[in-house]
C-alpha cells in the first residue's frame, strides 16, 4: 500500500502540472491534437527544411495550435478524408508575431540563400516583399489558417500537387496551367474539402486556407508554440 501510494502522488501531480501547461494558451486557441483524430503535423518551421533553411523563432514545439472554431472545422475535413481513404497532413497552423518578424529580418540580408535553388530558384531574394511572399503580417498569427496537403492513409504518401509546400513560384498557384491531369485531380480534391468545411483558399498556394468567419479577423498573436 506504502508503495501505491508513493507511486499515485507524483502521478497525480505531474497530470496536473500538464494540464496547467495546457491551460496556459489563450482564450479561443486549442492544440488541434485534441480535436482532430490521426493528424500528422510536420511543422517546416520548426526543423530546417524551409525557404530559410534553420528553425524559426517562436516554433518550440512540432505541435499545431489553432483557433476552436479551426479545429472543429478541421476535425470534419479530416472525417470526411479518412473515409475515402487519405488523411491530412499538416505544415502549418498559429504562427506567432516573432517568426514573421525572423522572416522579414531574413528576407533582408540578401547574402542568405541556403535554400534558394530548393524553394525560390526563379526569384530574386530582393523581390520576395514585391511580389508577396514576404509580409510584415500573416493571417496565419490570427490562428485560424492553416498550411497543409493530403496524404494516402494506408502508405503515409503525399498526394502529387505539382509543386513542393512554400514554393515561390507559378506552379504554386492552384490553377496553374502546366499542371497535370493528376496534379489538377489533387488539388481539386483538397480545395473541395476544405471550402465544403468552412475554409477559403489563397489562390497563390494550394496549400494555404484560412477559415471563413475567423474568431480573431484582426489581432496578431505572439505567443510561442510549446
């Protein structure tokens, strides 16, 4: 008995300081892990493989947080997928104030191009802020967007979509017209499920949707993903 209860309080204990940890995101913001069942989250930017090559400031954890109204809405994507037989898999979600900061400041050393031949080849780095890819404000530090792809549930594969996620490029956006017949079944797959749950498309990056009716339309987060 000694032994049991030796062994219960800490256990007790520890659940509980996890879930104070938990309760520390703002009101509205959730971990999607708790909403969506079987999603895959590869956060890009808090390992090396993105535009800038390194993790990003504020991307502690490869966990998602997004907004309760995203999650629930993507839990019914993720239903729908799973029925047929693919699964989401997503890159992106919250992204704090920070890390558009890290990426603005980055955009601005023109000598830093580890990745370029991988995610910008036909663009000048000097252009990146011209031409959109760049910005001082994301939708995505509002919590209600979302970077993502599908993937074949049964072998884990991602769909062809013609052109890798963050790709700054044509062949990013969703009607581009050298596409293929499989690529364009893809893509309009994922655009179909998404606008059918509540999402809109940026036309520019097939893989990037925010959700109609956003709770927080104009606030800009910055608390760190952890």
């Amino acid at each position: 008995m000694k032994f049991k209860i030796a062994f219960t309080i800490p256990v007790l204990f520890l659940l509980l300081a996890f879930q104070n940890l938990r309760a520390q995101l703002p009101e509205g913001f959730v971990y999607a892990e708790d909403w969506v069942g079987s999603l895959i989250v590869e956060l890009r930017y808090f390992g090396t493989d993105n535009f800038v090559g390194r993790p990003i400031e504020g991307y502690r954890k490869n966990t998602l947080i997004i907004s309760k109204p995203t999650a629930m809405a993507l839990s019914k994507v993720q239903d729908e997928l799973i029925n047929n037989g693919y699964c989401l898999k997503v890159f992106d979600g919250y992204r704090p104030q920070q890390a558009v900061n890290y990426f603005v400041k980055w955009a601005k050393d023109l000598d830093d191009t580890i990745n370029k031949k991988v995610y910008y080849p036909k663009v000048l780095k000097r252009r990146l802020f011209a031409e959109g890819y760049i910005a001082s404000k994301s939708g995505h530090s509002r919590g209600s967007t979302l970077d993502l792809t599908i993937v074949d549930a049964q072998t884990g594969e991602e769909l062809d979509m013609g052109s890798p996620y963050d790709f700054f490029g044509e062949i990013s956006w969703v009607n581009d017209a050298s596409l293929s017949l499989e690529q364009k079944a893809n893509r309009t797959l994922l655009q179909k499920v998404m606008a059918k749950h509540g999402f809109r498309n940026y036309p520019k990056e097939w893989w990037h949707f925010t959700l109609r009716g956003e709770p927080f339309p104009s606030t800009y987060f910055n608390f760190p993903i952890e």
